[in-house]
C-alpha cells in the first residue's frame, strides 16, 4: 500500500474514510437463499447476471468438462460465499485471483477470496469442473438423462448442479453464453438462439444464447443426434425443433404436435400478450421418463407424451409457462401455482378455442367427479407443500380457482389480469399473493376470501366455480359430460411427475 501524509487539519475527517472495514464486518454468504420447501437451493450474500458456459461433452464416456465464468454484484460484505455444483471443481478463481474451495454437502461449493469482498462489488467468478453427471444424485434423485447417444439436463425444481455452478434458484435469474463442443456427427442443443457452429479436429461447437433473464432451472443442454427443423414467426423469432433420430413410433406424433408450437405461441399472445423471449422451439430426445418442462425458449417434451398420438395440449402447457413461469418465476417454490394453475387453464383454454369443451365445462367437471371425500381437495394449490408440489391438485384445483376468478369478475377484466401480469412483473419474480392484489387492482373487488376459498382451503368448496353450478337443480343433477378435450387434457398430467427432489 502506498502511503501519504495528510495534513493535520483534515485527519479525523480523512481516518474516518480510509479505515477500512474491519475482518468482522465480512460475514459468509448463506448457504441457500432461504426458500421455505429447498432451504438448500440457492445461495445468499450475491447476484448473478451472466453466465457464460464453455463446455465439452463426450457422449460415449457420459465426461463433461467445463469453465463457467460467472458475472455477480455481491449484496452484503462478503467473506466466504457458496455455489450449488455437483461436478468436482478443480480451481475457481474470484476476480482472477485463486480462491479456496471446499465442496461441502450434497451440491454445495464454499468459495473463499483471496480477498474479501465489500457489498455493492461487481465480481468475476470463474469455475473450471469435470466430471460424468449421471453419476451425481441426491438422494438418488436426477437431473441428467443418459440417451443411447449422449446426455440431457432438464429437471425442475434443480438441474443446474449436474452441469454447471451456479446460484441454483428463480429468485436469481441471469442471461446466458453456452457454448458447448461435441463429436462431430452430433448436435447440442440449448435456450435461445443459435449464435454460430464450426467444426474443427473431430469436435463440432455450438454457440447458444438466451439474452433475456432465467431461472437456472429453466436452462437446458440436449447431447445427441437429432433432427432439426427451423423456420421463423411472423414477427422474425427464430423457431428451431429437435427430434431425436430414434424415437421410433412416437416420432411422428411428437412432431405433429411441436411443429405447431408457432401457430399456438401466436394463439397465446393473443391471451397473454407478446411473446417474452428471443427464440420459440421444443426439443424430444430418446428419454425415458413421461414428463415436460418448460425449460426457456425451448420446452423439453419426453416421447411418452407422444405414445397416444399427437398432443397439441401439452405443447400449449409448456408454451403458457414462456409467460407464466420463465417470465414471471416464483419467488418461493410455495408459489407454484402462479406456474401450474395457468398453464393447466391455458390448456382449458385452447379446447374452449377448439369447440373440444368451455373451460367452464371442464372446470364443471373436475368439480363434479372429484368427490368431497378425495384427498385431492385436502392439497391447497397456494402452498401445496414440498411433496405436493407437483400434485395434479395443483394443476386442476388451480385451473378451478381461475374459473371462479373468471366467473366472478367477468371476462373482460379476467383477460385483462391474465395479459397484464406478465407485463407488470416481466422476468421477474412474483408471488401468489401478488397476484391476488394485481386482481384486485384490475378488477377494483375484493377477492382475497375466493381465493382462500379456492387455494388454501383443504375442503372441497361447498359450490363450484360457478353460480350455475351451485344451483340446487344443477347439484341434484347428473354428473357432467365428460368434455371432448378432457382425455388429451389428462394425458399431459404426467407434466408433472418429475420424480421424488
């Protein structure tokens, strides 16, 4: 440090500055960013806002090696903070400086500088790590799925750790650089666009990027060989779609149903307004789990939602989640119905849409045909709790509470809400109880008893979403015809079988 004298006039004011703060101000970062279902997702004490991956992945050994470069703003004085990784880091460097790392617990890198860091620094973090992420689980539990010709991360509510660090929750979105080199011969696929390919020395590398803010989760990386169609919307977006080579009979279903995920994004902009993102696609690789995510820009579909024939409804669910849920995210994974109850509604409406079934005929009957005595009634889509998270209460009783909405403050302010909500907290974060309030806001009513009604009351609602329904000739009549749609609806509900976090 260089020295210089200071005049005696000034050198109380001047002490008063340059004492730097003191060892005990540094405090570590907590070690998960405090949601009430994962209180390990997550980290505390920074902010991200770019990833920039540079990957390479070998499908034949299931090996991947990579540097993620990490841009933060620390929000508290910094000793030590955390990054959720499941692959060995070999070195981590904070603003080009080498760092300490301990990996601790089940997916948790402790990272401490050469220097601490005072809140309000933007900081570089850069990560070098390796290893095969099929063989990374949490209590047997996985992210990463092994193809017969490569590998493919998309998980909710984690993936992140199985293939690069980060701070591992929506509370804190980022824009991303994935550059990712594979065998020539084969393809990796990931969120955005396509910013360029080359091929050199037996090693093919693409540059994707998604520039708008995302949820770790909601980043995806598909390895393997596909077929790939691409086109661009009316408005110039790019769409690419990605059919694995061997998807044997489910092939042609799937891409009969996501080669019309333009025709259904331009459907829902009319419901939810512009689309949020730079790029539209969907991708099916030879997986065999049964469930969709709506991971950004470019949805991942497991083939068994094809195995019935095409789908339309289940592109419209994981297309719906582009507003409600990439753009706006949960806060706390609590809030999952702010993602769930609307795209399950959407797909309510696209039958209505159809002339398959009113969302009113199947809000009718969901009501009718679940009794007062089934358990689904006891699950409160506004905190349905951790292992109910992704309970199919959560999906139809949360359609039901959009029904009543709908019904109570008619349609015009009830569209109003559904396209004025992404736009107030777009790519943000956002609570139940937010949306309570901007309904409220929109409609000028008092709504918080429906909603407690609809969300957070573990009985079955003496009346349904609708006065008809509540009718003493309508509760004395037979059950409801079962809505064209209804079947299709159904089979997209392994959407949410995501296996046991």
């Amino acid at each position: 440090m260089h020295r210089r004298l200071i005049v005696p006039s000034a050198l109380a004011a001047s002490l008063l500055l340059a004492i730097p703060a003191s060892a005990a101000d540094y405090v570590p970062g907590a070690p998960g960013i405090g949601d009430s279902y994962y209180p390990t997702s997550g980290n505390g004490g920074y902010d991200v806002s770019h990833y920039d991956l540079r990957l390479k992945y070998q499908p034949a050994t299931d090996l991947l090696e990579g540097t993620a470069t990490i841009l933060a703003t620390t929000t508290q004085n910094l000793s030590r903070f955390n990054l959720d990784l499941g692959l060995r880091a070999s070195e981590v460097r904070v603003d080009g400086r080498l760092a300490k790392v301990t990996a601790t617990g089940a997916h948790e890198l402790e990272v401490v500088p050469a220097v601490p860091l005072p809140k309000g620094k933007q900081i570089t973090v850069v990560v070098r790590y390796a290893g095969k992420p099929s063989e990374f689980k949490v209590d047997g539990w996985s992210a990463w799925h092994r193809t017969p010709d490569g590998g493919v991360a998309a998980q909710e509510p984690d993936s992140a750790a199985w293939w690069f660090p980060s701070n591992d929750h929506p509370r804190d979105k980022a824009t991303f650089d994935v550059s990712v080199s594979v065998p020539d011969g084969t393809q990796a696929v990931s969120n955005g666009v396509l910013q360029s390919q080359s091929s050199r020395l037996g090693w093919t590398r693409f540059n994707w990027r998604s520039n708008k803010p995302q949820a770790t989760y909601l980043a995806t990386l598909a390895v393997g060989k596909f077929d790939i169609t691409t086109d661009r919307t009316a408005n110039g977006l790019p769409v690419l779609n990605a059919y694995s080579k061997d998807l044997g009979d489910n092939a042609g279903a799937a891409r009969a149903s996501i080669e019309r995920t333009t025709e259904v994004a331009e459907w829902l902009e009319g419901v939810f307004g512009p689309y949020p993102f730079n790029a539209l696609g969907g991708y099916v690789p030879n997986v065999t789990s049964g469930y969709a995510l709506e991971t950004q820009t470019r949805p991942f579909y497991s083939p068994r939602q094809f195995a019935n024939g095409a789908n339309v409804s289940v592109v419209v669910h994981e297309l719906a989640h582009q507003w409600y849920g990439d753009s706006v995210s949960v806060h706390d994974w609590k809030d999952i119905w702010v993602n769930e109850g609307f795209a399950r509604y959407s797909q309510w409406l696209w039958s209505e849409k159809e002339g398959e079934g009113t969302a009113q005929e199947l809000a009718d009957y969901v009501y009718a045909t679940r009794t007062a005595e089934d358990p689904f009634w006891t699950v409160k889509p506004g905190d349905p709790g951790p292992d109910n998270q992704f309970h199919i209460a959560v999906y139809d009783r949360g359609a039901l509470a959009l029904q009543a909405l709908r019904n109570e403050i008619g349609d015009e302010d009830f569209f109003a809400v559904l396209k004025g909500w992404p736009q107030r907290f777009a790519h943000g974060n956002a609570r139940v109880a937010d949306f309570v309030r901007y309904a409220e806001e929109v409609s000028g009513k008092p709504l918080a008893a429906l909603f407690d009604t609809w969300l957070y009351q573990p009985a079955k609602p003496a009346a349904g979403p609708s006065p008809v329904s509540a009718s003493p000739a309508r509760a004395a009549a037979v059950e409801p015809a079962q809505p064209r749609s209804w079947k299709k609806i159904a089979a997209t509900n392994t959407v949410h079988e995501h296996g046991d976090h």
